[in-house]
C-alpha cells in the first residue's frame, strides 16, 4: 500500500486561479503543488533545473516544514514515519 496520496488533483472540480479568495488560493496551491510533484514531469523538469533553483526550492520546502510543522507532525505527516 502506498504511503503518500495525490487524490486533490484526481478530484478537484474547482476554480485554478489564485488571488480571488483564500479558499481558492489553498485549492490551486495544493493543485499546482500535486501536479508538479508527478513523476513523469519531475523527471523531465529537475535535469533543467539550475544548481539555484534547487537550492531555492529545497530552502523554500525546508522553511515552510520548520515554521509549520510540529517534530511529531513532521515524522508521521512528511517522513511518514510510525512513533
């Protein structure tokens, strides 16, 4: 059994776009954000991507889990860890 999910991008029938109200901006944030994560796009985008742009997308992933997320929410929610 898989441990992670990506149903929000299978069953979203919402409005994409972002700056009309916050309940649409989280919507397309975790949209884009799944639809980024695919595997068959990763393979093809990171080989592009920059030395910087790694960096700023690791930096910006790390920062948003240490301003975020508890020590237990980060094992069980991103490690998927079971404490």
């Amino acid at each position: 059994m898989a441990k992670h999910s990506h149903n929000h991008v299978e069953t979203y029938d919402g409005l994409i776009g972002f700056g009309l109200d916050r309940e649409t901006d989280e919507n397309t944030v975790i949209y884009y954000l799944q639809k980024f994560s695919d595997d068959e796009l990763m393979s093809i985008i990171i080989k592009k991507m920059s030395a910087d742009e790694l960096e700023e997308i690791f930096n910006m992933l790390i920062r948003l889990i240490k301003n975020h997320l508890t020590h237990k929410e980060y094992h069980t929610l991103f490690l998927k860890d079971n404490l």
